[in-house]
C-alpha cells in the first residue's frame, strides 16, 4: 500500500512569512495527525482529525497555526507568521481507527522548516 | 499526567554487541507502549509494540522489548546490532483514558564498526 505522502520534503522562510504543509493519509485511515519534532525532542502532537473534524489541538499555537481536513481524506498545516522557535520536523501520520491501540500509526517522512 | 523517559540520549556501541535502550513510563490503570525507529530523514516506524499478555514483545529487525510493570520499564533490547540499526529510537505510551501517543526524547543508536 502507499504511506503516508508529504510535501514540501525542505522549506526555508524568514521570520513573519507564512508557510503550508501538505498530508495525503494512507487510504481507508480515518484518524490523521500532525505532530512537531523539534532537533533532540520527540515528536509533539499538535493536531489530530476524525475524518474532517478535530479531536484534539489541545498543543496547536493557534494564534499562528492552523490546520484543516476538508474532505476527511488529505490535510494542510499553515504556519502565519512563522518564528524562529518554528523550525522544526513537522510529521504527519495517519491511522485505521482514532485511539484504538492496536492501530498503529504510520508517518510520512516529514518537512524539514527552517525559519531564519 | 502521562509521560515516558528515555535515559540515554545516545548510546554507542561495537557492531555484533548486545544493546539495551531503556524507557520508563508513568504508571496507569492501563497503558500500552510502543518502540518506533527513525532513519536519517524519513519519518518513524513501528518497531514493535506491547496492548497485554507475554510481557516479552518480539519486533521487527531482530528487536525485542520487556514490559515490567513493577520498574515501569519497557526496555529494548537486540542480542547482536549491525551498521544498519544506526538510527533514533523512541519510546511511546498510550494511557488509558488519554487515547493520546506520547513520545519520549530519543535515544540516539550509534553502531561502529
């Protein structure tokens, strides 16, 4: 089967520009997320949809993030306006069932951002 | 509130030796943990993971993990590594009620030849 598909792979920006990333979920999975790994950390879960509605954005910054799932299949994340403290891994993952342990996750390979 | 620890930062070691990367969790009612791996610039995958029952996990590429609920430990473990295992490695924990996967920091495995 085809994973999970992210782009861009890299993006540069300087500070207060915005910027979009882009989910396509793996097909038939109804959960997907969006997680922060930030250099030395491990992920960090911003966001996570049920089909097109969210479950949890409990960590999302929302003054300046903000992300949608229109249709309950692919995902954008915008970042406006991006700070340093910003660049980051940002992954996307998705999953069969929300919550469900013997559900795994399956990631993308992530966006690498910079903000200078 | 849920969390997981992982005590090495890095851990290096001879290719064909033994390693051990150690995670402890915080305890709950329930709780199901997880061991993902992430090659240089790629996204992470499942290595193996513990829902209930054996409290020895087998994973993929030769990985095995123990659940020990008295240490709240799930520590990861391959008899004899290889070039190939160089990679980062993290430790998961859903709880029950929280239906949420926290990661640990990583450990990063340096495997020399």
């Amino acid at each position: 089967e085809a994973g999970v598909a992210q782009s861009p792979r890299y993006k540069i920006i300087e500070k207060r520009q915005s910027v979009a990333f882009w989910c396509n979920p793996i097909s038939g999975h109804a959960t997907l997320y969006w997680y922060q790994q930030i250099l030395g950390q491990g992920p960090k879960l911003l966001i996570q949809f049920q089909n097109n509605g969210v479950v949890d954005d409990s960590q999302l910054p929302k003054d300046r993030f903000s992300a949608e799932r229109l249709k309950g299949v692919d995902s954008t994340l915008k970042i406006q306006p991006a700070k340093l403290e910003d660049s980051a891994v940002y992954l996307c993952a998705s999953s069969l069932e929300e919550g469900a342990p013997s559900s795994p996750l399956h990631f993308g390979n992530g966006t690498r951002l910079t903000v200078t | 509130a849920q969390s997981v620890t992982q005590l090495d930062s890095q851990v290096p070691v001879f290719e064909e030796a033994p390693v051990e990367l150690r995670c402890n969790y915080s305890s709950s009612v329930s709780v199901y943990l997880f061991w993902y791996v992430q090659y240089p610039n790629q996204g992470l995958q499942l290595l193996l993971k513990y829902l209930s029952g054996s409290t020895l996990v087998k994973g993929i590429n030769g990985f095995e993990a123990e659940f020990n609920k008295s240490q709240t430990s799930f520590h990861l473990r391959k008899p004899s590594v290889h070039i190939s295992d160089t990679a980062e490695y993290f430790c998961a924990s859903i709880s029950g009620g929280y239906n949420k996967l926290i990661f640990g920091a990583g450990t990063r495995l340096a495997v020399h030849p």
